[in-house]
C-alpha cells in the first residue's frame, strides 16, 4: 500500500512549453532519460528547464532492486547509434552540463562501459566546453571496465551507494556495498582529479549511527560530492517508506556531512543524483 506523503512532498507541477518541448524532443530523437524511466518527482521542474539525465544502454535494467521503478525485462542489444543522439540531442537542448547514466547491464562483458566512454566523447567532439558527468553502475567490479570510463575523463563520476550496509540485501540485490565503495576509491586511484561523487536515500529503516557511519566511508572513499534524498515508493509492488525525513532533519544531515568533510552536499526531501548537478560541482571547482 502506498502511504500518503506529507505536505512538504507536496507540489505544483510546473508543465507548459519548455516541458512539452523538451519531452517532443527526446521521443524524437528516440532516447531515454532516468526522469521519465524512474518516476522522478522533479521531471516537471527539470523539463521545464530545459534540462534531463540521459538513460542510455535501453530502458530495461538486468537487475531488480526493490526500490526503483526501472523495468527489469530482458535487455536488448545496445544501440550503436544512441552516443550521437544523446550528442544531437544535448547540442539541441543548449545544455553545458550533461548527466548520463545507465540501466544495468549484467549480461555485456563490460557493463557497458564503452557505450559510456563513446557518449562522453561524442559531447565533447560537438563542445569541448560541455561538462560531462556520468553516474555509472558498478560494472560487477570489474576494474578495466572503469578504467575505460574514467580515462574518457568525465568532469563528474558518480556511484550511488543509496542504502546503508545492512539493507542492501533487501533494497539493492545484486549489489555489494562494499564494492561500491571499493568503485569509488579505484576511481579516484586511477584519475585523482576527478570528482566522485554518491547518494543515499533515507526512510528505508535506517538508523543515525548507520547513517554517519556510511558517510565515514564514502569520505575515506575520497568522494567529495553527496546527495540524500527522501526515499518514495513508486508502485505497491516496491519496497514501502518506513519514514519521512522532515526538511529540518534534511538540513541537520547536510551540516552535518559538510563538517565531516564533504566539499558539497545537497540534502532535501527531493534531491535526486543528478538533480541540479552543476550547481553542486561549481562547488567543487571553485575550491
């Protein structure tokens, strides 16, 4: 059963021209994006700024954790023509900052990573200006295919952890979190000067002290960027909202992860990964 949100998720739907324009524009162009694919509360906000995270690799994911709505279906095979769209498609929106990501895709050698590297580097060859960042699977560990990721040196790379340890079993199988973090310090060993990135969704049952804990980790992970945002669950099927975070205990958690150390946190009920991603890495390059 779906548990009815409190007032502070609560709002108006900001739809008209840009919103339209931007959705006639992807259909078009045959792409994907995560706004539309997981349900994202803020894709009316962020269509109408002319802005989208591109889903790319197809929409169907080879994984099916409890918490993203994300169809698991049998994949498809990937889409050679898909970088230049999402290229054309970026160009066409006039964006200068690009949010890519993926579906998981267990069943290609490398999850996918070329696909990746070759998206990155058909935005850079329409504007070498254009601020790429990519919010990557964990490629099953498999260290060379981050490898051929990183070196395609996107500004930004991102790895959600999502949960606490102690709930991957039961909102992230497939996943170990362990080896996200291990994603992560790679990452930064094979390019220091890469900014990493990570986010957890809070109100699946997890407790302070395992909140700070998993934070700690990501710090000495070297990730410098954070976002937590309010777990929502998207159908009756998925994993139910054990509790809504208030927007106060939101701001304790972003002076909080700021004192520990983290050069920039976004922390609020509808923070997402990407959601104003260039804001949040300005920070980081005027430090």
């Amino acid at each position: 059963m779906l548990s009815p949100k409190p007032h502070w998720l609560k709002r108006k739907l900001p739809t008209g021209p840009e919103y339209e324009s931007v959705r006639g524009l992807l259909k078009k162009s045959r792409l994907y994006t995560v706004c539309q694919e997981a349900k994202c509360p803020n894709i009316w906000e962020c269509f109408s700024q002319r802005t989208a995270t591109f889903l790319i690799m197809g929409r169907y994911c080879t994984r099916n954790c409890r918490f993203c709505a994300i169809t698991h279906e049998p994949t498809v095979p990937i889409d050679p023509g898909e970088p230049v769209r999402v290229a054309d498609a970026a160009q066409s929106m006039e964006l200068s900052y690009v949010v890519i990501t993926s579906v998981t895709r267990d069943d290609l050698p490398d999850g996918g990573a070329v696909h990746f590297a070759k998206t990155i580097r058909e935005i850079r060859r329409r504007s070498q200006d254009t601020f790429v960042e990519v919010l990557i699977p964990d490629f099953q560990g498999d260290f060379n295919a981050l490898q051929v990721v990183v070196k395609a040196q996107p500004n930004v790379l991102n790895h959600n952890l999502e949960t606490i340890p102690r709930l991957y079993p039961s909102v992230r199988p497939g996943a170990i979190y362990r080896r996200s973090l291990d994603l992560l310090k790679q990452a930064k060993q094979i390019h220091p000067t890469i900014p990493t990135k990570s986010g957890l969704m809070l109100g699946l049952g997890e407790t302070s002290e395992e909140i700070e804990k998993t934070l700690r980790n990501l710090l000495d992970s070297g990730c410098s960027i954070l976002t937590l945002g309010q777990y929502l669950q998207p159908t009756r099927e998925h994993l139910s909202v054990k509790r809504y975070i208030t927007p106060e205990e939101f701001d304790y958690w972003k002076e909080t992860a700021l004192e520990m150390g983290f050069p920039a946190v976004a922390s609020g009920p509808f923070v997402r990964s990407s959601y104003h991603a260039k804001e949040l890495y300005q920070k980081i390059a005027a430090i």
